[in-house]
C-alpha cells in the first residue's frame, strides 16, 4: 500500500510540475470564456486527480485495518466481519487490485509453529473475502509468523496486537 500511495503521490506531483518547451517566447492569448467553458477537455485533469487522491485515501484507510485472533486460533471472529466487507466491496469494484493478505503471530511458539499459525489465518481470511466474490487472482499470502510485531512487550496486551492478518494493496511487498 505504502508504495501505491508513494506512486500516486509521485504521479500527482509530477503532473503539477510538468511543463511544456519554451520554444516561442511571444505570449498566447488567452481563448475567450465562451470557448474555454465549451471546450471538452477541461476539468478532465482535475477529475483525474481528485479521483487518484481518493483512491490513495480508500487504499489507506483500509491498509489501517487488520483481523485480529484469539490466541493459537484462525478463526474470523463475527466481530471482524464489516472490515472483510469494506476489504472485499473495494477488490469486488477495483478488479485490477490486488492484495497480499499477511498473516501474523506473536512470539509465543516456534518459528516452524508461527509461520503455520500465520498462514492459517491469512487463508482464513482469504476463504472469507472469495465468499464475498473476490476473485483468487486478487488475494495473496504470505505468512510472516513472528517476524514482524505490532508491539514488542512481552505481555498480552502486545501479544493480542501481534495475532492478526494485515492487509497489503499493491504489488507483492
């Protein structure tokens, strides 16, 4: 997701920059408002813009939400269940999409043992999303285990934020 919204913003900001050669230093006049307010091409570079920085936003906003698990469970909650819709209605609207499901565990356990947990729970969450009608060719796994905490304590509260399946738009991280 990171890197969609860096390349969007590096779109936008390019397109902002962009200028043309100054091949013929004498001024242009300006068309009339009649015409410029006729002519069919305006506003398209602004709707283009405005709809680029709202996709960033909605890729964003739902980058920020994550399925959480109960500990040495990857059973999906009812509780969760609105964020796999908004997850699933984006993918179901945006085919081109994709996402890389991440699932997680905290450091209780093996590696062997996390990378499995983590697994699990991202496929639990992929099972979810192509009931919803996400096509496969959108969804991705990849476990992580342990290896990438939320919270580094050593106490529930870390652990609970460590247990969980991220959600990653873009090309594989």
């Amino acid at each position: 997701m990171q890197k969609s919204v860096v390349a969007v913003s590096l779109l936008l900001v390019l397109s902002a920059c962009a200028s043309s050669p100054k091949s013929n230093p004498a001024p242009t006049p300006a068309p009339p408002p009649a015409a410029a307010a006729s002519s069919p091409s305006t506003g398209t570079v602004s709707d283009s813009d405005a709809e680029s920085k709202k996709l960033a936003a909605q890729l964003q906003d739902l980058q920020k939400k994550s399925v959480y698990f109960d500990f040495d469970k990857y059973v999906v909650e009812p509780t969760y269940r609105d964020v796999l819709q908004q997850q699933g209605d984006f993918l179901k609207a945006h085919g081109n999409e994709t996402v890389t499901l991440q699932g997680n565990a905290d450091e209780r356990g093996s590696n062997e043992y996390n990378l499995a947990l983590g697994k699990k729970r991202a496929n639990a969450v992929r099972k979810y999303l192509e009931l919803w009608g996400v096509s496969e060719r959108q969804i991705k796994i990849l476990s992580l285990g342990e290896e990438k905490p939320r919270l580094t304590c050593h106490e529930e509260k870390c652990w609970k934020e460590n247990r969980r399946v991220d959600f990653v738009y873009g090309p594989n991280p």
